[in-house]
C-alpha cells in the first residue's frame, strides 16, 4: 500500500476513535484517560480548575470562586477538600490568651476561618521563638476595593499584637504574565496599591512592602530561593495545582515559586540577617492556599520550615455571595475611592437584599441574613457583637426593614472609607519609597 | 451498549491506531503527526532531542550532540536543518575588508561555519552603527578544557578587531537546575572558570562578566527582560524546541528566557544607558543555537532587534569526533590545568589515529587526517596555514607517520597551556571582581 493509503487508514481510525471518545464521555461525563491519552483540546481551559474540577462543588483557585449557593462558598467542604484545619473556639480563646487581646472581629465571626499550623506558631511563641507575617497582592489596577482590605485589615491586627515584622509582596510580574498589561503599567498599579495598604496603618519600622519587579534585581537571596523552589516542582505537579496547559507561558509556570519564595524567612537577608529558620505566617484568602499547599510540599526538601496559614472566607460582591468580586466592575463593590454619595448609591442601588419584597410581608415573614449582602459586610466592618446580633436578630424577625439595615451599612461605611481617604493622604511618595525599601525592621526574634 | 463495550471498542481502535502509525513510521521514517497527538510517553525522554530526533541524523542539542560518523556531526545537513547560512568565503572576505584584519583561522578554517544575520551586522557597522558581543558558559566543573575555550579565543579576537563590548554569561542557576549540584557550588564554578576566560586576555574596559545567580538580584532590568521574554514563549514552544517534558521542573522550562535575556541590549543598563536597540552578536557553539532561535523569534513581539549568531563546529574528544567531549572524563580531553607531561601522555596514549596499524602500511597506503583527533586538533590551535597544509599532505601521503603527528600537537599544546596558566595565575580575586563587577564600559557606539 502507498503511504496516502496508509495516511487515510489512520484518518479513518483517528475518527472513529474521536466518536467513541465523545460517545464515553457522554456515557461516564469523564474524559477517557488510558490508551491515546487526551489531545491537548481536550485539557482545561486557561487558569481552569484542575483537582478542584468536579462539577457540584464550590470552584475556589487563584484565579476563579464560584458558587451556585447565595450563601457563598460552602467553607467546611473547602476545608475537607484542601485539607486544612478549622479556627474553632480552642484556638481563637488560644490566640487569645497567647496575644492577650480580645480576638479580632475577624476571628470571632469565621471570617479567618481555616488555618495550618497555627498551633504550631504559638506553641513557639509562648517559647520566645517569633515569627514573621507574610502576605500580599496583585496590584491589577489602581483601583481596591473594601474586600482587598481584608488580609490587610487582619495583618495589621497580627503585628498589632504579636510585635512582629511583616513582607508584603506586590506580584506585579504576575499581573504582567496574567493580564494585557506592559510592565510599567503593572510596577505603577503596584507602588499605588501600596499607598492604599500604607494607609492601614502598618508600622514603618517593621513592615516592608516590595514589587516583586523591583526587588528580584536587587536581592540575589531572593532570587537563590526562587531558583531552589524552581528545581522541586515539575510542571506535572504545577498542572495539577493550578491547572496549567501546555499553551499557557513558560512565566506563568514558574511565577508559582516567586510566590513561594517570601515565605522562607533568608529571602529578606536585611532583615532576619540570614536565618532560614524563622516561621513564617501568612494570612490570606483561601483561594490563594494552593500556593502555599505547594510551598508547603518543597519546604522540606529544601531544608526550610513550612509556613503557617490562616485562610480567610471570600469578600462578597454587592450582588451576591455567589461570585468574588471584580476590581473592573464599578458596581460590584464599594471602591475605596468612592465619595459618601457613590457610597449611599451603590448600596441602595446594587446590595442584594435578603428582605421580603413588600413592606407587609417582611413585618410578617422576617428577612435572610444569611443571603443578605448588607447584613454581611456589616459582619465585616461592625466592632460591636452585641450590636450586630440584635441587627440580625430584627432582621429575622422582620422588625427592622432592608432599607433600615442599608442605612446601618452605609453609616458604617461611608466615616470607614472617608478616614481611610484621609490616612492615604498623608501617605507621601517618600513615606512609600521608604517602605519599600529593603533595610533592617526593628524587631525582637 | 454499556460503558465496557464502548471502552473496549476504544481500546481496539487505539491499538489499530497505533499499529498504523508504526506502519506510517516504517514507510516515512517519520513519526505521524496529525489527528491525535502524540501521547506523554512518545515525547521523547528528559532533554533528549524533540524536532531533531529522526534516526539517521545527527543528534545536537544543548544537552546532547553525537553521531555515528568519525568524522563528526555533517555541519552542511545542520545548517539546511536549523535553517542558518553557511560562512562563505564572501562573508569571510567581507570580515576582513570591514574589520581590516586577516580573518582568524577559526574562519579561515571553517570551525566557526554557520551565521546568522552576519551580513546585516556588517552592514550597520559600515555605517558607523555599532554592536555588542554575548557569549557565554555554564560552569558544571572547576576543569575547563581546550574546547572550551574555543568561543572564547574567537570572541577576544572579535573585540579586538571590531572594538566593542562584551557581556560575558556564567549560567550557574542553569547547572544548578540540571546538575546534582548546589548553588554553592555552581556559583564558585562560575567565578573559576570566569578566571580561565580572563585568562584568554579580554579587555576589562570593554568586558562585563556575570554569574546569573548574582546579576539577576542585582539588575531590575535584566529580570524585566527575562518576565517579557517568559510572556511570549509557552511550554509547547519549549517542549518543541528543547524537549522539555511534564517531568521537567519548572526551573528548567522557564530557563531558556534567562539565557534569552543577554541578547537584548537594556539588560545591561550600566553599558548601554537603557538602549534597547544596540544589535547583539553571538559566538557559540552550534548546539546552542536552540535558545537563539527562540530569543530570535520572541524579539521583534517585545520590540527588540533579533541577535545575529556565529556559529563553531565542536572540538572533538580525544577518542573521536563521534561525541562531544564530557568535563567529567579526565582522559577525553586536554584540560587547562595539565601538565606538559600530562598533555604528552594523553595524546600519545588516547587520541585516535587516523594511522594505520604498521608503519609499513602506512608508509604504503597513507594515514587520513579526516578522521585524525591530533590533526583535527591542530586545525584548531596551529596558526600557520602552510605548515597545516604541509601536514595534511605529508600524512596523507604516509611520509608523516601518527608518532610524529603526534608530536607536532604536544608541541604546539605544551606552550600554549603554559602560557594560559600563566596568565591564569595573574589574574587575581581583585581582577575577578572587576570583571564582575555591574559597571559601565569604555567603548563608542
């Protein structure tokens, strides 16, 4: 036979084998695996989930959170699944008697909800042996909104009551690699966010903020342990994390190490003087925990502690619980550049009620705190417990109306949002280049 | 029918599959490439050829190079393969008419054999414009040998004739990534071996040597330009180009972008004041041309003029030109650091004869210097055409027996080893540094 013969036979066979591939996965709902593995249309798309994948659960990975619950994401399945720990009572009343501070808002309501290791650190630190904090962003845009304050919010608290040095990474690379951006404009969304971040009132002398564009040239310890956390992982195992393709880029392969790489205490020399031994701990929202689930696996090999987490629950977007929020809708979130009057707006406009839809049957059926986004963000930003339960309490009950519980929010908010404009003014260029700046902090480890 | 059925009518077309496509092989001597995609276990193994990798070729890649023939690899089928040009005796004329200078024997001779963009770089140097040279090693070992130094001699003479500057990359992480090694390690191999380049007599005002494991935590520039070049290069491209499998680390797929990198003139701000246009032009040997395809087709997507590349055939090991020499065997080369007595033993005892077994027979049928390690060594390092020639005939002829060829090499190598360690041993920690150190250089472009 002629090889033309011979290229039909196997056009033929290649057919057939496609059908009974579609007709097995219309049969199981799976992709067939042995044999002809799959082609590489068949992969997930970009950034899609990979182990998280299945479809009647809660989709959480860096770069996508979706729910169908109104509620939100179901947390205690997320916790089984990524297998971490709960912040339960013992431990909060722990941190408390270790701190000896009440407990953050944050920790008596679950909104930092899941940890690793936590007991870890105190057990150290009731030894004298500290650690540092670690955490983060991506600086997408100039804009941030409530929600991005939240690890931030908690970080501060941590330093606050601990007494301890903090990293914050700005990945600008990443954003670089992720997004239609150029460099420049990504390094600038960066040193602006970090006025934002500035503004929660971190403490100068033990906080250092740093672009990852800017501080990869100028730190080779850095960068040593960058390439080390490069040589322990295989793109198999970065596939299966995050869900790489073969189409994705050679940078947004790799760039899970340079997120990897602050949580090993000898990648800031100027401040732990070369110690590799100090414990780092890294608040952050729970979608950011397979880096850290990766961070966690070379630690060892490498010769380092692994970091502890503390995972807080997603931010809602003013529509709903259903999807985190997006820092390119104006009206999914209340921006911390918004006046009192966008405020005031937005809220009355977009936060999705859990209320009754006429006046008379809300007196006589009661509203859903727990589908309420108003309700919600007050869980977020009112201090006082006693106040907040007797709000959900009339809610409930029907006593206390979807626009009366929109005005608690917009109260709260707008003296919230116009005291942190206030506090980002007085942030000076110099009062950022300092902070960013790699030097010693002032600290006791 | 039921899910069994239908996987096992898979299982029989997957194999009916795959009987054809052995048939396809057979007949083409090419692996069949459209409808299903080769499977993970036909990607060939870790590092091993990808588009290079049909039987009756030649195998030459960065990690690889060997051939069945004494001769060595078929430089002519390379060039039609990598689709780079020949180096001419136009293009050597033209060397010389614009340089001024009788071309190096190195050209002369056809050992650097292969260009790309050549013609354009003299071009613009005609017109005034100027360029940069890049080239470079990766320090697995302390030991150099003689065939390491065969970019280096090329590229000294190179500066000297053209007058301009050289950046000079020690890819310590690259061996740190690929060997059993520590970044300890690798990164004092760099600063050795950087001694032995010195030795070969660049100028330290035109000369800027670096170890990536420092320069990328020292130049914010240079990492910018490894993150744009990891933007445009997915893991498909370097899997084609190098190879690379999901076994890989992701450490090695992304390294190609850090070798990459050097060829784009703002890398070096401190040389070229943030010009990003200065052309690059790079010596190597052929089997690293992998990387600059890549960097060549990334280039004009982020804005930068593609680097032109010279390209040299391999120095053979003492057994034979079918493979590369290997740092690790003692016996397979002359190394920099041998003794006269050392160089006189190897060569007698190791390197293959083109001789025949008798003197008789030799004087009666000739010797072939073709495939003669001593005489391919001394088209290397003897300056003299006639007297090559000379030799050449007088072997051939069988008038000049293997003893006294021989004997030619060892003293043509004694003085030029005594010389280089010589120069080694002036070359003092101080020198070093400068050579390493980020600074500008004195040249006018």
């Amino acid at each position: 036979i002629s090889v033309w013969v011979l290229q039909a036979d196997i056009d033929v066979a290649v057919q057939l084998l496609l059908k009974l591939k579609v007709d097995y996965k219309q049969m199981t709902g799976q992709d067939y695996k042995a044999g002809c593995p799959p082609s590489e249309n068949s992969v997930p798309p970009d950034n899609g989930p990979a182990v998280d994948g299945a479809d009647d659960e809660d989709t959480v990975d860096p770069w996508n959170v979706s729910t169908t619950s109104a509620k939100g994401v179901d947390y205690d399945k997320l916790i089984v699944r990524f297998g971490s720990s709960k912040i339960d009572k013992e431990l909060v009343d722990r941190i408390e008697k270790v701190s000896g501070q009440k407990p953050h808002r944050f920790l008596r309501r679950g909104i930092f909800f899941s940890h690793r290791d936590m007991h870890q650190v105190l057990d150290a630190y009731e030894k004298q042996k500290s650690f540092y904090l670690y955490t983060g962003r991506g600086p997408s845009s100039e804009a941030m909104h409530v929600g991005h304050l939240i690890p931030f919010i908690f970080t501060k608290w941590l330093q606050d009551v601990f007494d301890i040095p903090l990293v914050i990474q700005m990945t600008d690379d990443e954003k670089y690699l992720w997004k239609d951006l150029t460099l420049e404009e990504c390094h600038r969304f960066a040193v602006e966010n970090a006025k934002d971040i500035i503004a929660c009132g971190f403490d100068i002398n033990k906080t250092f903020i740093f672009s990852d564009l800017d501080y990869m040239g100028a730190s080779p310890e850095f960068y040593r342990n960058v390439v080390k956390i490069q040589k322990h992982v295989t793109f198999n195992q970065v596939k299966g994390i995050f869900g790489f393709t073969d189409s994705d880029c050679i940078g947004k392969i790799s760039f899970p190490a340079i997120q990897a790489a602050p949580s090993f205490s000898n990648s800031f020399p100027q401040i732990f003087g070369g110690r590799k031994d100090t414990q780092c701990l890294i608040p952050c929202a729970i979608d950011q925990d397979p880096y850290f689930r990766m961070t966690r696996d070379v630690a060892p090999r490498i010769g380092y502690p692994k970091p502890a987490l503390l995972h807080s629950t997603f931010f809602p977007a003013l529509q709903g619980a259903q999807t985190k929020m997006s820092a390119s809708d104006a009206n999914s979130s209340i921006f911390l550049t918004d006046t009192p009057k966008q405020i005031k707006n937005k809220i009355n406009k977009h936060a999705f009620s859990g209320g009754k839809d006429t006046v008379e049957e809300h007196r006589k059926y009661g509203g859903n705190p727990d589908v309420d986004v108003s309700f919600m963000y007050l869980t977020f930003f009112l201090e006082d417990d006693e106040q907040l339960e007797k709000i959900r309490q009339d809610y409930t009950s029907g006593a206390l109306l979807t626009g009366e519980l929109k005005k608690i929010l917009i109260e709260t908010l707008q003296p919230m949002i116009a005291q942190h404009q206030e506090r980002r003014k007085q942030v000076t260029d110099e009062i950022v280049k300092q902070f960013m700046t790699p030097r010693p902090l002032n600290f006791n480890i």
